[in-house]
C-alpha cells in the first residue's frame, strides 16, 4: 500500500499545515481501531478530570438524555480524561463531524461491551448558519449541500447556544416548506423529525439541549449493536459555568490570567494572530466589527438578538467592551455577566478552563491539534516568566477527527457519508465496525487528505490535472448505498 505521506499530489497540503505529517507519521502501521484506543491510553501519573468538571458534565448529560446517562458520563469521566472535542453543535449532518464520533470511539463500538460512553465537547457558539449549519439538516448527494431550515431566516445570526427550544408549531411548520429531492432523505428526516417531536426533547428548555438529545437517538440508532451512549456537551455552557466559581477563586489559572495585568497582558501579546484567540486589534483600542474575523479578548459580548461581538480591551486596559457595553475587569463584573449570559467565554478561556484547570485531555481536528497546545504552552510560558505556579499541562492532543471511513454512493458516484446518508443504512453492525477498525490507517487516509487539499489550496494555485488526481486517490472504507 502506498504511503499517503510520501504521494506528491498531497504536497500543497503539507505546506498549509508542516504539523500533520508528523501526526500521521506517529500512526504508520497502525489499524483504525488501534488510534481509536490510543486515545483513551493514560499515560502514568496523567491527571484525571476535577470533581468539578465531573459533576457538571454529568448534570448537563443527565438534562438532555436522562439521569442514567447522566450517572454513566460521571462513571466515564471518573476514570478518563480523553474527551473528542471537534464537532459544532447542532443536530449533527456533516461528513466529517459525525464520522468523527465513530472514529473517536471505533475500538469500542467495534469490540467493547454495548453502551460505551463517547463524550463530544461541541462548539455552541457559532451562528446558526455556520458551515455545519446548527439552523437545520443537510445532506450531500449534490455538490453543494441540500439544506433544510429548521429555524427562520431571521435567527441565522444567533448562535447555537442562545437559540431558543423548537416548538410543535416551529418544527412542523419548517418541515412543510422541506423539499427534498431523494428518497432516502425524506426517510432520514423523518428520523429526526420522530425524535425532534418527541414530548420528552420538545420539553427541554433550549435549542442545544434538543440538538445533543436527538443526536444520542440517531447515533444509538445507527450503531444498534453498539448501542453508544453518544453525550453531546456544548464546550463553553460547561466552561461557563465551571468559570463562575473559578473567578471567584484568586489562586485558580483564570482568575490570575485575567485579572493579574502582567499575566494577561503577556497573554493578549502571546496569542496575537493565534487561530481561537483574537488579532492584535482587540487591544489596539478600535472598535472591532461583529464578523471580520477578529476574534475576542477572552470573551464574547451576546446582545439582544443573541448575537455575539467581539470584545476589545478599553484604551485604560480595565475593561472589555463593544459598542453600548462596557464589562470592567474585576471579577464580581465578569462572574456577574457570565451569570446573567451576557458573555459568554471564547476558545481560549473555554479550553484553559476545561483542559488546564480541570484536567481534560481534548482530541480534535486539523486545526484544534495545533492551537490547544500553543494556547497551553503561551501559558505555561507566560506564567513561568512571571513566576506563577500552575497545575501539570493535560496529555497529549491527538488528531480524533480526520478519517473519512464511510462514504455512500448513489448511481455509481461515491460521496462522503454524512447523518442522513448514514441512516439510511439500517444500522451498521458489529461485522461492519470490525472491519472498519481493522482497516490501516492508509485504507482511508488519502480520502480525507484529497477533501483537505481542495478546501485549503487556493484556486489559483490549482491545476485540473491535480485536482484529477485528488479524485482518484485510492480508498477501501465502508460503502453505503443510497436510493
């Protein structure tokens, strides 16, 4: 077989990302089922999660999916760390953030006892129109996905965690306006419009709390042998929430980062240009527009609409702001609005609170493997430079979502597998996941490297011959028929 590592056509990307060969290169020989349980592998001595982190994980789990699931995400995160923290949330549709549940997991549904635990820390703070699009469903038969709205048009600006719970009236009503154009997508999203209507997610209190309920029913669904408790967990509500009492602590890692000027200066200059963090300009003392892409200091401003605007610092350094919002930085102000929802913490604070304060190991994409641990290492640094102690930095960051190993074909066309693609399987048994978890990474490798190619190398520095190649690159995973 040949190594994907070595192909020339994937060069371009190796130049946009020089970290991923050394990810892959680490699992050469290695089967999909044997990366899958090297994420859960702890090392000697790796810390485990805080009884804080704990308990507020399994009291979200319990409001969404019941207080058994609730008591099973304590049981899990009682004696592991490792978490897949990847996916947008939303009623999952999109190829690479479902398949990275399976993925993640993959050794256990393939050959551990039904009702393994797989935890995903999801982003809630994107707009409802974002690319995984929380707003609705999408499938992808077609070149550009086929989308179907579940909110109006008028909230595709709010973000997924503000979004209010779907009612009767909002889900029927969206639905009526659905075209779809094959048959297996109208089964699918009868699926989800079963669970989505059912009384018990109809009677939670918002939107995020349906989407991670209808989710653990579709994945419980998809794998039936497996059974997988799949527990979707919105990353900043529990970071919001764990920061509440953690402000108020002064020897906690937050509370000396934000509030001592030294820390959180040399942070601001450290993770300038830093992909989760901000750009300069947000303590350059300009207003920052709501969409162009700044970033936040720290924290995100959510106003009426429940939008969300960028903070900068003050040109005094004593307070975050946008326009028509001033927050001084003290913590009874910050843990005030953190309380009333006014703010809400960006990736920076959501994952030194999570990882560096409460000791979970995050695996994730492309991207998360590099910038968690230059975030955990500009605060190791900055930290040691002022002389601060802090607890031991988390494992390892693994690379959990990349492989796309399930693909459907319609009328000879193959085409990365997405939620409602998947279901219209009838299930994928044991034999299946056995299979898949036996493949060697480089069975399914050069796919996801072909997708990356096309998205992240400009147009012009492509050639039709090279995109030729990109879609013909070799790949042995499973096949779904779609009708």
């Amino acid at each position: 077989m040949i190594d994907p590592l070595a192909m020339p056509v994937f060069k371009p990307l190796w130049e946009a990302f020089p970290y991923l060969p050394g990810c892959f290169a680490a699992w050469r020989g290695m089967s999909l089922g044997e990366i899958s349980a090297s994420a859960y592998a702890a090392a000697d001595g790796e810390r485990r999660p805080s009884d804080a982190i704990v308990d507020c994980m399994a009291k979200h789990a319990a409001r969404s999916l019941g207080n058994d699931v609730g008591e099973a995400v304590k049981r899990y995160f009682s004696r592991n760390s490792a978490v897949l923290s990847a996916n947008l949330h939303g009623i999952d549709c999109l190829p690479e953030m479902v398949q990275a549940v399976p993925f993640f997991g993959l050794d256990r549904l393939a050959g551990g006892t039904p009702g393994a635990v797989i935890p995903v820390l999801s982003c809630g703070g994107v707009s409802l129109q974002s690319s995984a699009y929380p707003r609705g469903l999408q499938s992808f038969h077609a070149d550009a996905p086929a989308r179907f709205p579940l909110f109006r048009s008028s909230w595709q600006d709010t973000v997924e965690l503000n979004a209010p719970a779907l009612t009767t009236k909002d889900v029927r009503s969206s639905a009526a306006r659905w075209r779809p154009t094959r048959a297996y997508e109208e089964r699918g999203l009868g699926t989800v419009l079963h669970h989505l209507l059912d009384p018990d997610t109809l009677a939670l209190k918002r939107f995020g709390e349906q989407a991670a309920r209808v989710n653990a029913k579709l994945y419980a669904a998809l794998f039936p042998d497996a059974r997988p408790v799949v527990a979707y967990l919105e990353l900043e509500e529990i970071a919001r929430e764990l920061l509440i009492d953690d402000l108020a602590r002064p020897d906690s890692v937050l509370h000396r980062a934000l509030f001592t000027p030294r820390l959180r200066e040399g942070l601001l200059r450290r993770l300038a240009g830093v992909r989760g963090c901000w750009s300069p300009c947000v303590a350059s003392g300009g207003e920052l527009p709501r969409t162009a892409g700044n970033g936040t200091a720290f924290f995100w401003g959510v106003d009426g609409r429940g939008r969300r605007h960028p903070l900068r610092l003050s040109p005094d350094n004593g307070a975050l702001e946008f326009p028509g919002f001033h927050l001084p930085l003290v913590p009874e102000a910050v843990i005030g609005a953190l309380r009333d929802r006014n703010i809400y913490p960006g990736l920076f604070v959501s994952y030194m609170t999570l990882a560096l304060e409460h000791g979970l190991c995050c695996h994730g994409g492309i991207f998360l493997v590099r910038y968690l641990p230059t975030m955990l290492h500009a605060v190791r640094d900055q930290f040691m430079e002022c002389g601060e102690p802090l607890p031991p930095l988390p494992g390892r960051t693994m690379l959990a979502a990349f492989a796309i190993s399930m693909q459907a074909r319609e009328a000879g066309r193959l085409f990365p597998a997405g939620m409602l693609e998947l279901l219209t399987s009838g299930g994928i048994g044991k034999v299946d996941l056995q299979r898949l978890a036996a493949l060697p990474l480089e069975a399914v490798l050069p796919l996801s490297l072909a997708r990356w190619c096309l998205d992240y190398t400009p147009r012009s520095q492509r050639t039709p011959a090279w995109e030729a190649g990109l879609r013909n690159v070799a790949w042995e995973g499973l096949t779904i028929e779609v009708l």
